[in-house]
C-alpha cells in the first residue's frame, strides 16, 4: 500500500511540474527539511539543501514574473519545455519510494512523460489565450495556473488518493473535450 500512496504521490507531483517547475520542487525540498512528511533518499535528498532551496526559490520567481507577460511567457515555455519534464522525472523518483522498490529508470521516464504531457497541453493552449485575450489574460490564466500546481502538489504530498482520482477526472474530460472536437470538425 506504501508503494502505491508513494506512486500516486510522485504522479500528483511530477503533474505540477508540468504546469511549474519550481513550485512543486521547492515545495518537496522544503517539507523535507523541515518536515517528516517527505523523506529524501540520496541522492534527491539534495533538494532540501539551503544552495538548492535558494536556487529554487529564485527561479520561481523568475518563472511566476515571466508567465504573466505576453510574448514573454512563449519564450518561457519554450525554455520549460526541457526544464518541467525533468523536474517532473526528478520529483517522480524523488517521491516514488524508487531506490530498492522500482528501477530508477523506469521512475524517471514515467516523470517525465507525466510533466511533458502536462506541458504540452499547457504550452499549446497558452497562444491561444494570448491571441484571444490579446495578451490580457495571461497573467489570469498563470496565476491560476499557479495556483493548481501549488494545491496539487500539497495535496500530492498529504492526499495522494485525490490526486489519482483528480488526474483521472481531467483525463475523462479531456478525451471528451477531443472527441467533441473531432465531430465538430468531421461533421
């Protein structure tokens, strides 16, 4: 059952990543260091180091600031297009309980696909607000943004089980919202 809650854990996290890299990891490192809640196995238990607190905390306020300016927050997502995949993989074998229980390989993979689908997703839907809002509700659209990957990263970390059956519910709603799509166009 360990295994499982850590499993649901690491996927609610590396989700997060996907949406902002920093916050989630800053999140983790912190409750680590100051807390029982998240214990960090080497070499991840790096992450609760005062040099990788700071340096997580300053890029994410770089990355809040950058995400509420139009054009700006292309040039983010683009250069987040490597970094929330990988602190997506980092914080799903961090999380995951991998070292001795799941090949570390496999953890950072299903990271990575988790945090770069949810970047994708994000990354893609983004110009469209930008053009449809004329750049105005940028910074809306992120601040909410923002906001999930904060709660769903606490709520990975307290509550995994709701974020399993959160995921789930986006997952059913976006093969809906696909479908809707495809007839639209088709028919």
């Amino acid at each position: 059952m360990e295994l499982l809650l850590n499993l649901l854990s690491a996927l609610g996290l590396s989700s997060a990543a996907g949406l902002n890299a920093y916050l989630p990891l800053l999140i983790v490192g912190l409750l680590a260091r100051f807390t029982d809640l998240v214990p960090l196995r080497p070499p991840w238990d790096a992450l609760s180091s005062w040099w990788a607190l700071g340096i997580l905390g300053l890029l994410l306020v770089i990355e809040i600031v950058a995400d509420k300016v139009p054009a700006v927050d292309t040039v983010n997502d683009v250069i987040n297009t490597v970094i929330r995949p990988t602190a997506g993989a980092i914080l799903f074998a961090a999380n995951s309980g991998t070292l001795g229980e799941f090949h570390p390989v496999l953890a950072l993979i299903c990271g990575l696909v988790v945090a770069g689908g949810v970047h994708a997703v994000k990354a893609t839907a983004r110009p469209f607000i930008t053009a449809g809002t004329g750049g105005m509700g940028n910074w809306l659209v992120s601040t909410v943004e923002d906001i999930i990957a904060f709660i769903a990263s606490l709520l990975a970390i307290l509550v995994p089980t709701v974020i399993a059956l959160l995921l789930l519910g986006a997952l059913v709603w976006l093969v809906q919202r696909l479908r809707y799509r495809a007839r639209r166009v088709t028919g």
